[in-house]
C-alpha cells in the first residue's frame, strides 16, 4: 500500500503568502492528496486567502472541536480549513491538523505558511523513509528575504544530537515529512512551548527513530520581521529554550 501524505499548514496573518504553501503542496511530484490548514485567529484574511483558492465543491460545516470548518478542493487535491477564534500558537495549530487527520494518514509534510516546497521535496523525502528506522527527514533549504528578495542557499548539518547539546542549534526545521508512527512514539508538539516547540519534539523523535538529513535545497523559507518568532519576547524564548535543553538532557 503506498504511504499516504497529509499537507499541515498552520497560518497566522499570512495572507499573503499562504497561498504559495498550499499551492506547492498541491503541486508534489509526490501526490499530497489532502490538505489541512489552521488559520490561528488571523486578522488579515488568511481564511478568505485560503477559502479563495477553493475552486471545487466547496462545502462548509459547523465546528470541528470549536473550530470553524470548510472543505473544498484545489484541483484534484482536498482543502480542509479549520479556523479558530482566537491565536493559540503554531504547536498546538499543528496539533489540530495532526488529530483532525491522524487515521487518514501515514506521513505529515508540515509547511509554515510564509514557506514553500520545491515541486521535488515531498517525492525525494519519501524514499528516504523505506528505510523503516527513518521518522523524520529535513533537507537543506534557502532563505528569501522579504525586505529585498535576496536569497541565500542554507546547507545543514545531518542531524546529531550531541552536537545540537552542546551548540543549541535546530538543525531541522517545521517545514519538514514525519511519519505516523515517530508521532505515535514521540508524542505531538508541546503546547505548553510559545517557541522552541520544534526543537523540543526533535529531541523526542531522536530517542526512537533515525532524523534523516537531505543535503539537497528542496524549501523556501521566507526571513523578515513577519515570522512568529520574531515576535516572541526575549525573556519567553530563553524560558522556553531552557526548559527543552534541560528536558532533552534528562533523557
């Protein structure tokens, strides 16, 4: 049975952008056949950006565990937007995806919603998980700078755990493919983390399966004062950082 991939999506006021995320996960080599969207309490008509690009059969139900629900279809792939009222933050935004979706599935390619694939990145991260150890592969990327539309190609290091201990380094990103069943093992992102979510989870996935590093540019990242991040509060981001080393440490 060929492994089936879910789209993950989560947007916060990126309007502008989020249309290039779907599209590309819509466009795989790989066919991504479905995909999950959660608009965070955006402002800026994320929703309607998203709902826009529905071009077939759109359908709209109730609620979905307090969110608002639209489905329809970007060609021959299935859009689900689930919208809630008010921000919660990206880790339990992709938490949402991932139980709205989780017996549809065998692998999620997780897209933040400013970023975008390359049409090969999808096809290229699921040979690497034949290898039944794999739960998780990154790959190389390149960053797109808002302010002047400069590009530069980013070359990571294969994941080593010891290595990202000593430095603090992420090197994977949220714009990566994980299996089912690393999730299943793991457990999901910790909503409890305003930031450093993604570092905390990697840690976990690192202690039952391989992270497969692609030295390949297969992503888009866009840099600039628009991001998430960005906006978090130094005193936040050290708190939250200090929890996760000290966690990863323990185990």
């Amino acid at each position: 049975m060929r492994p089936v991939v879910v789209g993950i999506v989560p947007a916060h006021n990126h309007a502008k952008w989020v249309g290039d995320a779907i599209r590309a996960l819509a466009e795989q080599t790989y066919p991504v056949g479905h995909i999950v969207v959660v608009d965070d309490g955006s402002t800026d008509g994320t929703a309607d950006a998203v709902i826009g690009l529905m071009t077939e059969s759109l359908e709209e139900v109730d609620h979905w565990q307090g969110r608002k629900l639209v489905r329809g279809h970007l060609g021959g792939t299935d859009i689900s937007l689930l919208m809630g009222p008010h921000p919660v933050g990206p880790a339990a935004a992709r938490n949402a995806a991932f139980r709205f979706v989780w017996n549809g599935a065998t692998h999620f390619a997780m897209c933040d919603s400013d970023d975008f694939y390359h049409p090969d990145k999808v096809r290229i991260s699921m040979e690497c998980f034949k290898d039944p150890a794999v739960g998780m592969v990154y790959t190389d990327y390149e960053t797109l700078r808002e302010s002047d539309g400069l590009r530069v190609r980013e070359y990571k290091r294969p994941f080593d755990r010891d290595y990202m201990l000593a430095s603090g380094e992420c090197l994977p990103n949220c714009d990566s493919v994980v299996s089912i069943d690393a999730l299943a093992k793991a457990g999901v992102f910790d909503e409890s983390l305003r930031t450093c979510e993604d570092l905390d989870l990697w840690f976990r996935l690192s202690a039952h399966h391989v992270i497969w590093h692609e030295p390949t540019n297969l992503l888009t990242i866009r840099v600039g004062d628009h991001s998430s991040t960005s906006r978090v509060p130094q005193e936040t981001w050290s708190a939250c950082y200090q929890k996760v080393m000290e966690r990863a440490r323990q185990c």
